[in-house]
C-alpha cells in the first residue's frame, strides 16, 4: 500500500482564491485515490536522464543523482498538493536509511512527483500529453524551467519526480496585492523572468501555448519557474545572426521591424535532437547583430489553451505558430499589472468575441508613470490582432528584449537580481504548486483558470 501523510481535508491548500478558471474541455477528471493502491513495482526506465549544469549547486538535485535505478519506494508521499487533467502532484521527500524524515518545513530536500495513470490518459485519448510533456521535461536545463529528476513506471503509474516550487504561483501572489495588481517594478521583474523562458523554449523550438500567472511557480529563492507542458507544441527553429542596423527606437514599438537575414546555419534547433547545445567554437557577435531561433515555421490547428489567453488566430479557429506565445505574453503583462485580463467577459462565448472584435483598451485614458507608458507600448504590441504584425512572431525575443519596458534589466544577469519577494523558507506553499484541475464553469478572474484542448 502506498503511504501519504495527507489526508483529504488537506486538499483544501489546493483551491486558494477559490476554484479555477472554466474549461472548455468536455472531459471530466477520472481521478483514482493513490493512496489506496498497491503497486507492482517496475525497473525504472532505461534512458538515462542527462546531467543538468544549472542544478549542479542544488542540493536536492545532487541528493538525487547519488541514488541509482530510482523506484516508487525511494520515496516517501507526504500529501497531495495538485490534480490535473492527466495527472496529480505529490510533495515527496526521498527515504534515507532509517526511514526517518525531517519535518516538512524543511524544504531542503522537497520533491514534486506528478503519476499519470497511464489507463485513464489513454480513455481520455490524451496519452498523446502526457509523453508531450515527459518528452519536453527531459531536454530542459535552464534556471527558469523545471528540472526532470527522475523518472520511472509503477504498474500502470508513470511517475516523473521535478523540483517542488514552495513560493505558490503568480496568481495567488497577485491576489495578496491591492487590487489584485503588481507593482510595477515586480511586474517588470516577473516579466523580464518569462520572457528569458520563453526565448530558450522557443531556441528548442517548443511553442509553450499555456502561458498564465497559474502557471509561473515561484522558488523558495523568489525567481519563477514555468510549468505545465502537455500543451505544448515541438517544431524547430533555424538559428541566424540578424542585422539590426535598421531597428527603430525601441521606446515605441514599431510593426514594421527589419527582418534581414545575415547568416543561418544549415541544422535547426528541433525539439527532439540529439544533437542539441554539443559544442561548436564559440564566435563573438557585432553590436549590431542578434541572434535570432524562433520556430517561425511551425503551425498548428490545435484548439488549445486558456479562454482569457488564446489568441485571436486561435479563437478564430485558423491555424497557428509561434506568434500565440507573444499574446499570451501580452495578456499576461497586461494581467499582472491592472489585476485582470483585457478581454474578459461572463461567459467564455463572449471572452472569444471579444478577443476577435473588441479594441484594446486600458482602465485609466493616461498612464501614471513612464514605466507604465513603456508597459502600455509593450502590451499594445503584443496584442496586436494581426499575428504577422505582432511584436515577437518575426524575431521572437531579440525584438522583444529591446523594448524600453526592459531598460535597464541585464537580461543576461535576471538570475543574479534579487527577486521582489522571497518566499519564508519554513512556510508551507499556500497554493498548489503544480497542474491544476479542471474546475467549475465560472469566468471570474477573480478565480483560477484551467485550459482546454480541442486537437484537428
């Protein structure tokens, strides 16, 4: 019998800020109670999972690497802290030799371990998500990303163990704010964070396409970790060096950027290469030159995503790439700064109207500082209807990253910033850190979100 130290009264950390956002998805959640399971256990998986430079420091990722043929008994379950559309999350902690655990506000050594019952997924005919994600966890290494510790089969369980994010996510901190708003430095900063994210993403050619503050964890250290991948879309993106000789102020945004091509190279970036980052000699780029690996080629007709976050192509109905991801960056901006979304309606219907006909619009006719004018420049940029003419679907971060809402962040050093709030490293998370479910049919942003998918 499996053990956990939860029990269901418990489970009500996992619904702060009352339930989720709506779901178009007509699927209900089979859940299964995993505490009353017993399994058989299975070798762990043959791959080997690559060593990961960015952990190198973390204690809990070395603690790990020291075992070998990591099982389901290695761990001990302390209580469930989410439940998704294809999984549930457990806190974990690994066993030691006595089988004696710290107490659990000793996050040193904290664990996330999301199971998959693999029977359930393939009823719902969502297997397809579930290997997605497992894929994609697998080939990240970046300090804004989640780190794939282990893997492994439990009867008919897949179990992946990822590093447990105790600092909740941007939802829950926005709403301990005055109007459920950031102030504009933390905007910026958390901002600044996603952006860096989303440029490795999109170097790998993953489209992320559920981007949303339910989905930016914070670290015990305060900086954010993305999560939720099972939406995701893998293509490839073919790296170049690019003029920028021609690029107009960035104080304003300008649709009309240059798009010069100076030099490619003949293998893109794909997102299940094996070839990935091996060494090649290090060349030094001109001032006037940027590097550019957006997967501008990729596309989509997937129906896929947050009601308050799909972009107009997607509402629409007509395929997508890339450009879904700026949107999304847009309506996420615009969120963390005025405390809700710009397109929001009652009913989900009439969110989708809206981001296909309403204007943009901002709740003040004048913004209040410079820094808040830069933010309405940058969002009206990202929020442009026409994904051709939106800021980040041609040159992706490189164009992004020089908007003058990021002056003066070195976006090369946002790991070494201090964060505007630090988690208390002895409190337990608030929220649930990991894969929300899918909730009631409320719209309220008031509430938390869950996404759909619709697959052509």
């Amino acid at each position: 019998m499996l053990e956990t130290g939860a029990r269901d009264s418990e489970l009500s950390l996992e619904t702060v800020n009352s339930t989720q956002r709506s779901s178009m998805s007509s699927e209900s959640i089979c859940s299964t109670s995993f505490s009353r399971l017993s399994f058989d256990l299975l070798p762990p998986s043959p791959e080997s999972l690559s060593l990961k430079p960015h952990r190198s420091s973390d204690f809990a990722y070395s603690a790990i690497r020291r075992k070998s043929a990591l099982t389901f008994r290695d761990f001990h379950l302390l209580r469930r802290i989410g439940a998704g559309d294809i999984g549930t999350v457990y806190l974990c902690r690994l066993r030691n030799g006595n089988d004696k655990f710290k107490n659990e506000e000793d996050n040193t050594c904290l664990y996330a371990m999301k199971v998959v019952d693999k029977d359930v997924v393939a009823l719902k005919k969502k297997s397809h998500r579930a290997e997605m994600e497992r894929k994609i966890l697998k080939m990240l290494d970046h300090p804004f990303l989640p780190t794939l510790y282990a893997e492994f089969e439990a009867s008919h369980f897949s179990c992946i163990v990822m590093e447990f994010c105790s600092g909740g996510d941007l939802h829950s901190i926005r709403h301990k704010h005055p109007h459920n708003r950031l102030p504009l430095i933390s905007a910026r900063f958390y901002a600044a964070q996603v952006l860096v994210a989303l440029e490795y993403l999109h170097m790998l050619g993953i489209i992320y396409r559920d981007l949303k503050p339910e989905n930016v964890l914070v670290r015990s250290d305060g900086h954010i970790m993305l999560s939720d991948f099972d939406l995701s879309l893998c293509s490839n993106a073919i790296p170049a060096v690019e003029s920028s000789d021609n690029l107009q102020d960035s104080s304003t945004f300008s649709s009309t950027l240059p798009y010069t091509r100076s030099r490619s190279f003949p293998t893109p970036f794909t997102c299940f290469s094996n070839r990935l980052f091996k060494s090649r000699k290090v060349q030094t780029v001109q001032p006037n030159r940027l590097f550019v690996a957006e997967p501008v080629s990729a596309r989509s007709c997937s129906f896929v995503g947050t009601h308050e976050y799909v972009s107009p192509e997607v509402a629409a109905g007509n395929s997508h790439g890339n450009a879904v991801d700026w949107w999304s960056f847009g309506i996420f901006i615009y969120e963390l700064v005025y405390g809700r979304t710009p397109f929001a309606a009652p009913s989900n219907k009439e969110t989708l109207r809206n981001i296909l006909k309403k204007p943009l619009t901002f709740p003040t006719p004048t913004a209040s500082s410079a820094l808040e004018l830069h933010a309405r420049d940058l969002i009206s940029g990202l929020l442009n209807k026409d994904p051709t003419q939106r800021l980040g679907s041609k040159r992706g971060s490189a164009d992004v990253k020089q908007h003058s809402f990021f002056k003066g962040i070195n976006l090369a050093l946002i790991r070494m910033l201090t964060p505007p709030e630090v988690p208390p490293g002895s409190r337990k998370p608030k929220t649930m850190s990991l894969y929300r479910g899918k909730g009631s049919n409320s719209s309220s942003r008031g509430q938390q979100t869950s996404s759909f998918d619709i697959y052509f």
